[in-house]
C-alpha cells in the first residue's frame, strides 16, 4: 500500500522577490466525482436503529442505517458526556461485534468494478461498554489486511481512508478481533472517484495525512467543498503569518487532482520570507512507500516587476522546479515513483527573480538534441560534464569509435544513439581504425532503472570482451556476436545447411515451422513461413522483409526480446534465424502434464522478464512497435528459466511519437485478443497489455486461457468469478501446494485483472505492470529468504499499516 502527506504552506518574500507556494502531500488518493450530488455515495450510520435517515447538517448527505449491509454485531450508543463533545451524529452509535472472529460489511455498487473508490471507516469508542477499557482490534479490506484500530483514549474519533479498486461490484469491509477487545464501528463511508487521478501503479493506497495549512476556520472542510468527500485538517504554526483571499481558486477547472477552492484560498508564510523552507517526517517503517502531491496556487496580485519562482528537493536530490503559480489558479507536483527511507524531507527554495541575483540553484542541462549537426569522429568527451544530463540525441550524425566509457557514468542519462557509431572495444577499434562502415544501433534507455542498467552492461561488456565467458552471460548481443555473418542475410541453401536439411522440428505456429540448427557451432533456430502465405500474400512479404529486416534486426535489441541472428528472403523461401532457446516456450511449463511445475518466484521473474521486453517495445523503440501476440508460446525460456519474448510476425509500428491508435485488420490469437480493439479496429500499446493481462493469468492459475465448455470459460470469466469466494488458493495452480506468498500472489492477480479491464484507458501501462511485478517478487523472496508469508507480516507492501504516533514534523525556516 502506499502512503503520502498532505498539507499546503506558503512562503513570501520581499517587494519583487517574492515566493509563494501551497504545499501538500495526501496519499494516493483520487479526486473526481460526479458533480455536487451524492450520485453512487453510500454513507453508513452504524448502529442507528434499521429504516432510520438523516441528512448531515454541515455536508447535506444522507445517512442511513447499517442494518441492511450486516447480518451481525449489536447496536450500541456511547455514553451521554461523549456524545455532548461530538457535533457529528455519526460517532453517537455504533455496531459492536461481541461474536465471532470476522465479521464482513457487504457494500454492492453496480460500477464498483474496475473503478476507484474512497472507503473511509470511523471509530469512536466513547466508553459505550462502561469498561474504560479501548480495545484494539483489525481492519480488513476482503481477504487484505487494512490497518490496525488503536484508539489512544475513550474520547479519540479515527478516521481511516483507503482507495481501492475492486475487482467486481461487491467491497466487503471486515472487522476482525485480534484477543485484546471487542471490535466496533461507528461509520463507514464508500465515495466515487475519478479513474485518471492520482495516477500511480498501486490498486490500493492508504491515508497517511492530508492537512489545510493556513486555514482561516480552524474547522475540517470536506463534502460539498471538496466533491470527493475527502477531510481537510487544519494545521497552522506559531510565527507565520496567515495569507487568505476573498477569490475563488478555480482549481476544479484547471487540474485532475482537484483540491478545493476553499482549502486553495488560504496560506501561510514564514516569519523570515527568504529561508527555504523543510518539511519532513520519520516514517516508522522504512521500507513504508509515500507519494507526496503539493499544490501551489498565487494568492495575492502580483506587480509587474514582481515573481515567485522556486524549486523542490527531495532528500537533497532535485524534487521538481522551476515552479512559478498562476494567480487564482492550482499548479500540482506529485510524485511520480514512490518515496522511502530512515527520513524524507522536502525543501523548497526560491530562484533568482528575473531582475537579477543569483540563482540559488545551479543552471541544469537536462536535454540536449544534436541530431542533423554534421558531427564527425568521436563522441566529444565534454559532454561528460554534463552530470544531469537526462536525454542526449546524436542521430543523422556522421560519429565513429568507441562508445565512450564516460556515457556509462552518467547517472541519470537516457540516451539516444542512432545509426552513427561503430561500437566496439579498444581493441578492436585499434585493429579496425580503418574501416569507416558503421553498425546502425537504436538504443532507448527509458527511465525504468532495468533498461538503464542492460545499457551500462552492454558498454561494459564490449570494453570488457576479454572476458567473454562472462560478457556472454549478461548481454545477448554480445553471446551472439559471432553470428552476423553477409550482413545477416542467409541463402536458402545457407538455411539448408544451418538446419540439416529441416531435420529437427521444435515448434511449430500460425505463420510457419521452427527448426533447430547450428551456425558456427552455436545453437539458433530458424523459422521459416508457410509456403502459402509467402506465395499468397505480397503486402505480408513485403512486412515482413521491411519490417522484420529494418525496424527489428537493426534497432531492436533488449535482453528481453528473442535476439534475431538474420533473415532469408529468396523467392518463396522467407524466414528469421534467432537464438535458440534451450527450455523451449512457457505455454508447455504451464500446461498440467509438464513433468516440472514452475515455482511461484520463477513465474515471477518470467513474468517480468516478458514483461520487460514488451515494455522496450512500446517505450524504448523509436518510433513504439505493437507486438499484437502476446501468448505464453511466444515466451521462450532458456537454460536457466530466463524469458525472452519471441515472434514479431504480426508486431505493428506506431505512426507517431504520441501512441496514436491505428486502425488495422484485427490479427491476434484466440483468447489473446483485445476485446476493444476486436470490435474497434483501432490498435494501440493498451491491446498488448490486455494480451499480457491474460497470460499473467495463466501463468498464475496454469489455467488454459479458452475451453469451450460451459464449465470452463475463458480464465479472464473463471478468475472473476473465483474472486468473489476470496480464497487465493483457490485461484493459484494447485500443483504449487500452497508455496507461495499470498499476499504476492493477490498483487499479480490484482495487476493481472487491471490488465484485462475492458476498457483500454483504464489498463496500465507496461511500465507500471513491470513495477508492480518487481513488488510481487519481492514479497516472494522476502517470504522464501525469511520463512514467513509477507501476508501475514504487520507492515504489508500493499497495504501499510502505519502507526499514528509516525512523527511528522513542521515546516520550519533554516
């Protein structure tokens, strides 16, 4: 689960320097609803007698009684002197649970499924037993745990708020007694929210703390100020001095998060306006993951010769910035992976105004386009000065040499090199000073660390090839360097002898029979299409020699992706010679009578492996390519279960940088295939990723993904229906005998069913598929190394417990 801070601060400086901001960090909660009506809210008194309603004075929502969502627990009402303390009527009842160990709120929304939803349960103890005794007692959110209730004293209201999305229209909500009390609630709350907000990888996000800095009121704002119903704490410090305006902040018009006006309007600046400004807060588990959003807004008209500029850091590392608010109206910076440590802090700092002045902050290149410059030679070695460097384009360039060692030592470098330099070693640059020809090579290091890392191994294995037992452990273009001989294109009589005359099959698909083969004394197999779609279909060879010659042999390469040794084209004679792959495709590990199961952890890492190398195809190609095949028998495994994704025989191209859909002729496998896209025509990446959705289902069940019995429907069905019993068991594969993580394995079904939402923009991107998978793996390895399932363990990866006495402190000035 992933936690985050809110609060909003303001900061001021003098005559033209001035600097303003609102800072807040709130879990990963989303905002949006429906308008200013109570359309799919539910909002539960609980306790109060069955059929009773009322309307809230201060939000005008409705209450209703809990009787109809629970078949158990006691009504019970605290005592007088607590509920004179409490305006809100909610916390004067409440349903205890004196029976059993579980006991369930079922709450049905006919659109829960797939969407995102605040569920917020309340709890105030208020000696209602006369035992003055505060139980402790814990929260679950179906088979996950939530959080652990520990009220401090009989008068203390807690509030606890989650997002989740369900995977089907029913959320049950459960309270469980742990032995030291009897378990009680005094209301519970389910509000919509918007799909495209707060946009992080996690299907379920828990409250850390979200706060009003500034407030004018000293009172909570939520519902009908703030649409999603969150609550709004005010929170203001000693010394600073309040900044309010009588404006309304349109922030509902101008971002997806949605703050409120009325928490927007109101600031505060410290005593001394030129500080910065730190703000931080010990996390009592270290390991606990936080998304902070801060929302800035310019409260006061400024002059023509005045500005407010700052950046933000995070741990001492550039957070965000410049950053520059536009009057009466919301900027938001927001995490965009997740935070943890010992400590987090963030600091904002002013720039230099326009006027003048030095900048606080160094000047940082963080781009830097060279393409088309006529560069010729080497790689200049100044550009190593560059340290914040994040893209650096040399295409349509004339470069030649090594790729320089330094390229490597670039932290945060995402590089582009594109049909320019001879990469090779010293050595072998030495021997080879004369001969000007170069390798054209597409490198694309996105910013997931995985591509990055497979980048500075490939430097690294070049310079090191003396080494090459080793080298050729790690990068497979460099274990299959030897094999790219006549400019990678083969004969048929060359196929011939490479296969021995076609003499071994080892698989066979809908485009043609794959052979084993030798070249050079290494393994590679050849895959050579069908005779009647090479005779019958010229715009198929025509894509197939264009694309799989040009776009794949020449700019694809990932340690992920099926490395392609060459191609044969003559007459009717077409095919691809690629790596051989010693353990052959998932598709016959998953199936029932494979001698050797799988372990969960080896799912995983194949999962991710496959996941990787789809991941390049849409983020690390110029321009994206669509695989379109995405199936188990397209994953092939080598010796060591490592997964390589195969077979780009119906694979598409984007038109453009953007992902723009494409309309194509459907092409796909049974069971494999994007519903949306199936109806539509219209492709885009989210097709691959419903694909891998699928295939992650199976790799989780060893379910066939389509029989067409009315007992077996098609797993995406069966896994659906199964998840309403909430026994994970009873969805994983039975041969693994219940040796695996549960709380793992929930997560890879959770991200399994994202995958596989009918509709395309509410699935996430590959990108976050291979973070959530790394999370998975996580928790297995952690459970096989520690002996216990992460499950079980207080401080679960997703879902967070997190204690209420975590210190936070306040803004200060430095």
């Amino acid at each position: 689960m992933i936690v985050s801070l809110h609060e909003k601060l303001e900061l001021e400086a003098k005559m033209w320097k001035h600097f303003h901001f609102a800072y807040f960090g709130v879990l990963a909660l989303i905002v949006f609803v429906h308008a200013q009506d109570q359309s799919g809210f539910i909002s539960l008194d609980c306790g109060i007698s069955e059929d009773s309603n009322y309307t809230d004075q201060k939000t005008g929502l409705n209450y209703i009684s809990d009787e109809s969502f629970i078949d158990s627990g006691v009504s019970r009402i605290v005592l007088p002197e607590y509920r004179a303390s409490f305006v809100d009527k909610q916390v004067w009842n409440l349903r205890s649970f004196p029976d059993g160990l579980k006991n369930c709120y079922t709450l049905k929304s006919a659109q829960a499924k797939g969407n995102k939803y605040l569920i917020r349960a309340t709890f105030l103890y208020g000696n209602y037993d006369q035992n003055g005794t505060v139980p402790i007692f814990d929260l679950y959110l179906g088979g996950n745990k939530w959080d652990t209730v520990k009220l401090i004293n009989e008068s203390m209201i807690q509030y606890m708020e989650i997002v989740h999305i369900p995977y089907s229209n029913y959320i049950f909500v459960c309270l469980v007694n742990t032995g030291y009390g009897t378990p009680f609630i005094s209301a519970l709350e389910l509000r919509p929210l918007g799909n495209s907000t707060y946009r992080t990888p996690y299907a379920s996000l828990l409250l850390y703390k979200r706060m009003d800095i500034g407030s004018a009121t000293n009172t909570t704002i939520r519902y009908k100020d703030d649409l999603c119903d969150r609550i709004w704490w005010p929170y203001s410090f000693i010394g600073w001095k309040l900044l309010t305006t009588s404006l309304i902040v349109d922030a509902n018009a101008h971002t997806i998060f949605y703050p409120p006006s009325s928490v927007m309007e109101t600031a505060m600046t410290p005593a001394n306006s030129s500080d910065p400004i730190e703000f931080y807060w010990t996390p009592d588990n270290p390991n606990s993951k936080f998304y902070v959003y801060m929302y800035f807004a310019e409260v006061e008209e400024l002059q023509p010769n005045q500005t407010r500029e700052f950046n933000i850091s995070q741990n001492d590392e550039f957070f965000t910035g410049p950053i520059s608010p536009t009057y009466l109206y919301t900027t938001i910076a927001y995490s965009q992976s997740p935070v943890s440590g010992d400590k987090i802090q963030y600091t904002i700092r002013r720039t230099a105004s326009y006027s003048g002045g030095e900048s606080s902050d160094p000047l940082r290149i963080i781009s830097l386009d060279l393409s088309s410059s006529g560069l010729t030679g080497e790689i200049d070695p100044s550009l190593s000065g560059l340290k914040t460097i994040k893209t650096l384009n040399l295409s349509n360039n004339n470069l030649t040499g090594q790729v320089p060692d330094f390229l490597s030592e670039l932290q945060f470098l995402q590089v582009l090199v594109d049909d320019n330099l001879k990469v090779c070693s010293t050595d072998s640059c030495t021997k080879k000073k004369k001969n000007n020809s170069a390798i054209p090579i597409a490198v694309s290091v996105v910013a997931a660390f995985g591509l990055l890392t497979t980048f500075i191994l490939l430097i690294w294995c070049l310079k090191k090839r003396k080494k090459a037992d080793k080298a050729n452990k790690a990068n497979p273009l460099t274990r299959l360097g030897s094999l790219e001989p006549k400019n990678r294109q083969f004969s048929f009589s060359e196929i011939l002898t490479i296969t021995n005359n076609f003499e071994r099959v080892i698989g066979k698909g809908g485009f043609g029979t794959v052979y084993h083969g030798y070249l050079n004394d290494t393994q590679v197999a050849v895959k050579m299409l069908s005779p009647t779609l090479a005779q019958g279909n010229k715009e198929f060879q025509a894509d197939v020699v264009v694309f799989l010659v040009v776009k794949l042999l020449l700019r694809v390469h990932h340690r992920n992706l099926t490395s392609l040794v060459g191609y044969c084209n003559e007459g009717t004679h077409m095919g691809v010679v690629y790596e051989y792959m010693a353990n052959g495709n998932l598709g016959k590990h998953l199936a029932d009578k494979s001698a050797y199961v799988l372990t969960w952890e080896e799912r995983l890492r194949i999962a991710i492996d496959a996941a990787q190398g789809l991941e390049y195809l849409h983020n690390g190609c110029k321009p994206p390519i669509i695989h379109r095949d995405v199936k188990p028998s397209n994953i092939l495994l080598n010796e060591r279960f490592q997964a390589n994704l195969a077979d780009f025989g119906l694979s598409r191209v984007f038109p453009s940088e953007d992902g723009s859909r494409v309309s194509t002729v459907v092409a796909g496998s049974p069971g494999y295939l994007d519903p949306e896209y199936y109806v539509s025509n219209w492709l885009n990446e989210k097709s691959d990723v419903y694909s891998f959705g699928v295939v992650l289902l199976e790799i989780v069940t060893s379910r066939s993904v389509l029989v067409q019995t009315n007992e077996r429907p098609h797993i995406v069905q069966w896994v659906s229906s199964m998840l309403q019993n909430g026994e994970i068991k009873d969805i994983v594969d039975p041969r693994l005998q219940g040796d695996f993580s549960s709380n793992s394995a929930w997560k890879a079904l959770e991200i399994a069913m994202a995958c596989v939402l009918p509709t395309s923009a509410r699935r996430p991107t590959m990108i976050n598929v291979v973070m959530d998978l790394k999370e998975c793996l996580i928790l297995e390895v952690a459970r096989r190394r520690g002996g216990y399932d992460a499950a079980e363990s207080k401080d679960s990866n997703e879902l967070i417990s997190m204690n209420v006495n975590t210190e936070i402190s306040s803004p200060f000035a430095r």
